[in-house]
C-alpha cells in the first residue's frame, strides 16, 4: 500500500497492478484512488471494466493495445476475473503491452504459482490486502469520526471493535450510525454504541467464548439465546464456536513454538485484528482442554445431524459443558 502511494503521490505508474486479499474495503480504496489519479477526471473514454468469471482474455488484450485518445494513458480494471485460480494465456498477451495502458487486477482468490501471478510481480506492483492490525483500526475509527470533529476514547473504540469485527466496511457502516446519532454531541460514548450498532454474529461468538472461559454458564447461554431471537441457526453456531476453539487451539500453539502476531494471522488465515483476541482469550484454556472441546463439537455434531440431538440442546449442550467451573 505505501508503494501505490508514492505512485499516486508522483503520479508515475506502473503497468500493472495486482490488489489482493480479503480485506474489501481497501482494495476498493486503492483502485479507486488509482483510477482517480491515472484518468484525472478525464471522463471514460480512455477507461474499461471487466468483471467475472468467463473473461475473454483476448478482449483485454486487444482492448490494452489500444492507445489512448487525447490523453497519456488508457486504464483497465479486472476484478474477480478468476484468472489466477486458472491456466490461461492473459500473462503472454499482456507483454507488448504498450506504456500508455495501465491494468489493475482487483482479486480474492489468489495462487501465487500462477504465470500470471508472476508476470505482474516482476513487471507491476503487488499488494496484499488482508486488513489492518488492531493498532491501525483503532487510528482508522478515530480518523473516520475526527472528519465530524467527533471524539472518543480508546477504550470506547476496543468496545466498537469488539462488535463490529475488523471488517473495514461494516465498521464504516457503523460509525456513520455513530455519527448520525450523535448529531449534536461531539464524544462518542459506550452508551452511543450500544444504542445504535449492530453487533456481528462473530462479536457474539467471541463474547460468548469469554463467558465460557471465564466460566459465566448464564451469560454464555443468553449470548447464545440473542442470536437464536435473530433467527440464526443453532448448527450455524456450532459451527463458528467449533471453529473459533480451532483458531484458539492453532494459534495458542503457534505462539508457544515462536510465531509472531503476523506469521499466526497468515498460518491460521484470520485478520492481524483478531489474532490478540484469539491469544488472549486461549489463555483461559490449555492446549488439552480445547482438544476436548473439539472432539465434543464434533460429537455434538454428528448426534444432531443422525437425530439422536435436537440442535438447541445440543449447543446448550457445549456451552454448559466448557464453561462450568
């Protein structure tokens, strides 16, 4: 992201550009911000869009050997192409292609033994967009209200997080309620949050995983009973406890071999955000104790699916188990 920046800021490019990762915000972010600086408000002319699965290569091919009208470069956007999950020709059709076209690949799925992924790494810049440590979402939140000449402390941003999940969008989703509601006032409050945010199916999950290592059986099942008011599924939420223990369990051993923060968020596939929390909340369990909970997950799991457990005791079930003292 800081090499796109000296870019936009030098307004010299390369040809190519590859934006990938999980985070949608900010590959959105900077395609657009790449957009804006190469066209300059020069209209659409000189600028096309493809989209899907089922490209032609060939068409962005032929479309990048155009030259530019009335102006120094054309642009062309791909997003979600699949080109990289697939073989196919688009890396030996795009190496003629001239220094005035500029293509940006916006993508999620991604295999970096691809020939293509390769090509755009040694001829343009690729940047993996995977979200924002917990440090940087706080200064992303603060910055999003200090626009509005609003404030609000940390403490009250860890508790914002803590709902909204580290999700870019969704947290921008959120304090533009914040904002709104807080139309007259200048400081965000707990109170202003719990008032107008919604809290993520994987806040709750995350809250309900401390109720249990903190052996809180009552606050635990009435987590639990608010998601089942939102109609989720109790086998929905199995599933994400079931995987969050996972997580826990993974990272909780990575730690213990020596891994960073960093080197756990990409072995365990979860935002730099959330790997404290995992770590944080693992220390209410040993390495064995959340095997256990595993294997009774999956047992659960497979009574409910033979009809041998209905599926809300079966989560009550978990829940009263791990979290009693």
């Amino acid at each position: 992201m800081k090499v796109i920046k000296e870019h936009i800021k030098a307004g010299s490019f390369k040809s190519f550009y590859l934006l990938y990762g999980s985070e949608e915000y900010l590959k959105k972010l900077y395609r657009d911000k790449l957009k804006k600086a190469i066209l300059q408000d020069e209209g659409d002319m000189n600028f096309s869009h493809f989209e899907g699965s089922g490209i032609d290569p060939k068409k962005i091919a032929e479309v990048a050997q155009t030259l530019p009208f009335f102006s120094e470069k054309r642009l062309i956007i791909v997003e979600n192409s699949g080109f990289f999950k697939n073989q196919n020709e688009l890396s030996e059709l795009l190496k003629d292609t001239p220094d005035s076209t500029i293509v940006i690949f916006v993508e999620t799925e991604m295999d970096k033994r691809s020939k293509l992924f390769k090509f755009l790494r040694d001829q343009g810049t690729v940047s993996e967009m995977n979200g924002l440590d917990e440090k940087n979402l706080k200064l992303f939140v603060a910055s999003l209200l200090e626009q509005e000449r609003k404030k609000i402390t940390e403490a009250s941003i860890t508790y914002l997080l803590d709902k909204t999940g580290s999700d870019m969008t969704n947290i921008c989703n959120e304090v533009e309620k914040l904002i709104s509601y807080t139309v007259e006032r200048d400081v965000v409050t707990v109170q202003d949050i719990d008032a107008v945010v919604t809290t993520q199916i994987t806040g709750k999950i995350f809250l309900m995983i401390d109720a249990i290592g903190s052996k809180q059986p009552n606050k635990a099942l009435e987590l639990y009973y608010d998601l089942l008011s939102v109609r989720e599924k109790p086998m929905s939420i199995l599933f994400l406890i079931i995987r969050h223990f996972n997580i826990m369990m993974q990272a909780k051993d990575l730690q213990a071999r020596g891994f960073n923060s960093t080197s756990i968020s990409e072995l365990v596939g979860v935002p730099p955000f959330a790997v404290n929390k995992y770590l944080g909340q693992g220390k209410n369990f040993t390495i064995k104790k959340l095997k256990e909970a595993l294997e009774f997950g999956a047992d659960v799991e497979e009574q409910i699916k033979t009809g041998r457990m209905i599926e809300k005791i079966g989560v009550e079930l978990f829940i009263i188990t791990f979290s009693k003292k």
